[in-house]
C-alpha cells in the first residue's frame, strides 16, 4: 500500500514538499520511486541555485528511465542531500525521510497554497493509475 | 557448448610468455626517455594458445546478426555482405594514407564523389558532407549549419528547434549541443507530427525542426510537406534525421518532403558493420541554399582530377580529421553498386513487408499502441500481459532462450513497455516465423506459466544481472590484487 503522509504538499508531477518553518524540503513520491523502479543515480542542483516553479531543478535516474524533477515552488537552494550520491537507492526505501533531495527557501509562499493536498494527490494517482 | 571463461589478468602464471626473446645484448642501452620506470605487476602473462583460447570463448558468448536475427528497433541490423570486407581490405583503399597527394590517390576520391553522387540522388538534395563519423555527428553538423544560416542571414531571433515527441533521442541531445533551447511538439492520436500542432508552437523564435521520418513507431509523417511549409513560412529550417531511411530509401526522398537537411547512417541503412560502438558514418545532403556552410575540405573536380578544396568562405569549418571513416564509406559505396537503384528500392520494400508480416502475424496476440500502417518497424507495448505479471522486460529475457537477440525495449518513451522490432529485409521467412512463433509461444508462456517468463533467460551462460548495482556501484576498472611474490627477474 502506498503512503502518502497527511502533512505533506504534493504535484502532478509527483513531487513532495514538507514545511519546516520558513523553509520547504523537496523529495519524490512513493508513488514516483515505485514507478521508477531501482533509482541508481540522482542529480541535484548546486547549493544557491535559484528555482522557479514547475521548471526542472534535477534529474533522477532508474534502471529503466531518466527523469526531471520539478520544482514545486520557487526559491533558493539551501542544502541538498549529499547522501544520495553515493546512496541513490534511499530514494526507494524512504522516499520521505532519508530519500529527501533538496530543502530550499521559498521565495513566493503563496505557490505552496496550488499544491495538492494528500487526498487530492491520492486521488490523482489513482486516476492515473486507470489510464 | 559456453566454457566459463576467467578475466585475461586472471589467467597465466608469473614469468610465463607467449614469445621467447632473443636476451638483449649487454652493449644496448637504451635512452632514457624509453625506459619504463614501472614494473609490469598486472599485466597478464599468458601463453599464445591461452590467448586463443581466451578470446575465441569470449567470442563464443558474442550475440550477433552473423548468430541469430537481430531486430533491434531502430537500428537497421541488416547483414553485412562479406565481399564488403574484403572490398575495403584492398591495398588500395587500406594502405593509404590520407596526406597522400591528391594526384596519387584519385581513385579514393572518385570513389568518394561516387557516393556524394549516389547520396545526392537518393535525397533530391544538392550537396553532400561524408565527413561526420556517425549519426549523432551528422545531426551536429545540420544543426550547425542552421546556425550559421541564420547567423549569415543576421537573424538573431532564432533560439528554439522544435522535436516531436517520437523523435530520436539524439536530436534533443543535438540541439542543446549547438546551444538551443528544445521545445517538444507532442505527436497525436495516430502516433503522427500534425501540421495543426507544429502551428500552434511555429514562430521567428523557431530555429528549425527536427524530425525523424519515418518516426520511432515507424510510421510515415504523412504531413511531413504541410509542416515543412510551416516551417519555411516563417523563415526555420526543416532538418530530418535519416535514422530510418532503410524504410524509404529508393521511394521517397527528404528533399521532395521540404526537407533542407537531412543525414544518412551509412552504418544502417547501406550495410556496414555496427553496433558496440561503430565505427559509423553519418553523411548529411543539404539544399544548395546551405551549401556554402559545409565544413571543409570539399571535393571539387579540377579538369580530368578530383583535388581538395578550403576555399569556402562561408564553410562551418572542419567536423573531423580528412575525410571521416573511410572503410565505411567504401563498403557504402559496394552496396549500392551491387543493389543499383533498382535493387535498393526493392531491398526497402522487402525491410518494410518484412516488418509489416511481424507485425500482422504478433497483433491481437500482444498489444498494438498505435494503429496507423508502419514501415520497416513495428511497435508492440506489454499492456496486455501486465496482468499475469509479466512485462516487455521478460519478453526480452525469455527470447534469449529461444535463440534469438532481443528487440529494442522501452524505446520509443511515447509507448509504456514498448517493443520495438526491426527485422530488416535480410531476414526470409523462415526466420520470421521462427522469431514470430517463439513471441507468440512467450505470450502464452506468460498465461500458463509467467514464473518461467518473469525468471527468464534459462538457457544463457548467465541469467538476469543484478543490473541496479552495476548501475549503483559500477567496477569500470579491473585492478591487480596484491601480489605475495612480485619479483621478476
């Protein structure tokens, strides 16, 4: 069974983004590692970088497809997760912890108010799942 | 029968060669600069017939289209006439060298303006560059040529290229490449460019357009003339990537499309050895409008003798050391001798009804995404096997056992679980139907029996890989273990 924990903000394109305070951590969702299969390779943006929303901000590769990631909101880069370049399969075993790839500073918090919630985003699987 | 085979460093035994050397003569020394500071620890020490061995095993574990067919989607693996080698082995074309004065080597060059001839005919284009080195290098050379069109016509607007969905991977690599911004233009419900679409995106930011005709589904671009006009309308360029001509070659031609620049696989299409790793040859033909870019040198004709020529003002440059990868072009230059025109149209209409027999005897059996009639491809996905557990994966897996060489999958990305087949016109029916029978065998396989399937191969020297550490963790470099006794005397 897929999780798609309450407190978090998700996208279409399958994203997670979790508040913490003024800042904002970015990851994949469960839904997304288990589409992806065994990720073997995560490209992340430099420290700094600046986001906008919707546009690419990185790259997750799995043994069977190459991916972008986009940015759910818009904002500074201020830390990413260092482990995965040497750990890329946490993506798979903890897309929500210790799979998470980017924390940044969001430069418009009115953005995070478009992002689904967990039922509208579960809901969306599952229509996606039909097709 | 497949022997198990060890690593060549893992073979021998310290001390032991190949070749007994006459002992060097005390009196020699030699210079310095010569000398190998570094002791030899690692490198193998084999004898001759270990060495034969060695590598005719490792031969023995070669999947090739000289073993089984071999119908990778979209990459054209025809056979490769034999003759053709020993054509190109000739001393003539073999031991040249190519700072050879152009006076001494002029049947090398009539050779080459033969093909420049021959590829000009086939593409109803004006004038032909057999310098890039593979396919990939002919699109870098059609998108530099796009530039330094634009640029000559002081035209800064242009930044974009427009690439349907069911391009080549490569083209978005190209473009990017020749520094420009890629706009993806999404095919519609018959897996086609549509010029309504390529109208809602055309405008003076647009560059030019790539497209690949026939498309990754192996479908014709019925627009293709609508769209080029489009194009053209508003001042872009229409590049095609030739990947696919084995399905048009000798019936219809880029520049009767609207097309401006389109390249060949010369590796593909006209028979020359490929796969893991080339070398390939991806001439480009253009209109005469695009003719002053071409790199330099090109050929010209200087009375009764062929010579080199810089003078191009306008030319891009050179692409590449003298003039590509020669033996290719000589055996591009066999093969259509030896077909003629006559015989290079019915080899493409053999490579398309080839294709489409696959695909009329696999549909209904395994799932056909796109309706619209193919070419020389034809593309399957795994929707209808998914319930029993099975994906195109283990399809692949499952036909090593059944002698044959796996179909490109999961290519193209615009159908989930793709199997994309290619027999090529080489293959006769016989074979066909075996390939056929065995993926009809697998679908039911996968009803009766899908743990046989998902586990699959059974019969290789090795079954699956564990593919995701050697993604994760991959061991790119054999080294030495440590050595207990390291003196060599």
């Amino acid at each position: 069974m897929m999780e798609f924990p309450e407190d978090l903000r998700y996208t279409k394109a399958h994203e997670w983004l979790r508040r913490k305070g003024t800042e904002a951590v970015i990851g994949i969702t469960d839904f997304a590692q288990d589409a992806l299969g065994d990720v073997v390779f995560v490209e992340l943006p430099a420290v700094g970088t600046q986001l906008t929303q919707g546009q690419t901000f990185g790259v997750v590769e799995s043994n069977k497809t190459v991916s972008d990631l986009f940015a759910p909101v818009s904002g500074r880069v201020l830390a990413v997760n260092q482990v995965l370049r040497d750990e890329p399969e946490r993506v798979n075993e903890d897309p929500y912890g210790a799979g998470w790839m980017i924390r940044v500073a969001p430069s418009r918090s009115e953005e995070i108010e478009t992002l689904l919630d967990a039922a509208a985003y579960r809901a969306f699987v599952a229509s996606e799942q039909k097709t | 029968m497949l022997l198990d085979e060890p690593l060549i460093f893992e073979r021998g035994s310290p001390g032991r060669m190949g070749w007994m050397l006459p002992a060097a003569p005390a009196s020699i020394e030699l210079p310095r600069e010569l000398r190998r500071e570094d002791d030899l620890v690692g490198m193998p020490e084999v004898s001759e017939l270990e060495v034969v061995r060695h590598f005719v095993r490792l031969s023995q574990w070669n999947y090739s289209a000289a073993t089984t067919l071999y119908p990778l989607g979209s990459c054209t693996m025809k056979y490769n006439p034999v003759v053709h080698e020993a054509l190109v082995r000739l001393p003539g074309f073999s031991a040249l060298h190519p700072l050879v004065p152009d006076e001494l080597a002029q049947g090398a060059l009539d050779l080459l303006a033969q093909l420049e001839e021959a590829l000009r005919a086939v593409s109803g284009l004006d004038a032909v560059c057999l310098q890039p080195a593979a396919g990939a290098h002919g699109e870098l050379l059609g998108m530099l040529l796009v530039r330094a069109y634009h640029r000559d016509r002081s035209d800064a607007r242009r930044r974009r290229v427009l690439i349907p969905s069911s391009a080549h991977g490569t083209n978005a690599a190209t473009s990017t490449l020749a520094g420009y911004e890629v706009r993806e233009v999404p095919v519609d419900q018959r897996g086609l460019l549509s010029a309504r679409a390529v109208a809602a995106v055309m405008d003076d930011s647009v560059a030019a357009l790539m497209v690949t005709n026939p498309n990754t589904l192996g479908l014709f671009e019925e627009e293709i003339e609508a769209v080029a006009a489009l194009v053209h309308e508003r001042g872009g360029l229409v590049y095609m990537d030739g990947a696919n001509q084995n399905a048009i070659l000798g019936v219809a031609r880029a520049g009767d499309m609207g097309v401006d620049i389109v390249h060949f696989n010369l590796h593909k299409t006209f028979s020359t050895p490929h796969g893991g790793g080339g070398p390939g040859a991806g001439p480009v033909a253009v209109r005469a409008a695009l003719g002053a870019y071409l790199p330099i040198p090109r050929l010209v004709r200087r009375g009764a003798q062929l010579a080199w020529s810089e003078d191009a003002p306008k030319s891009i440059g050179r692409l590449h050391a003298f003039d590509g990868n020669f033996g290719v072009l000589v055996r591009a230059v066999a093969y259509i001798l030896r077909l003629g025109g006559p015989g290079l149209t019915e080899a493409t209409r053999h490579a398309v009804l080839n294709a489409n027999y696959v695909r009329a005897r696999l549909r209904g059996t395994y799932h056909l995404p796109y309706e619209t009639p193919s070419l020389h491809e034809c593309v399957f996905s795994d929707r209808d096997l998914q319930e029993h557990g099975v994906h195109t994966v283990d399809v692949a897996k499952r036909l090593l056992d059944y002698g044959f060489y796996a179909p490109t999958i999961y290519f193209p990305l615009v159908v989930k679980g793709a199997l994309m087949i290619e027999p090529t016109e080489t293959e006769t029916k016989e074979t066909l139907d075996a390939f056929v029978d065995a993926l009809l065998r697998i679908a039911e396989e996968a009803r009766t029996q899908p743990t046989l399937v998902r586990e699959a191969p059974h019969r290789t020297r090795l079954a699956r890989l564990d593919e995701t550490r050697a993604a994760r963790r991959p061991v790119l470099r054999w080294r030495p273990p440590p050595r207990e006794t390291a003196e060599i005397s």
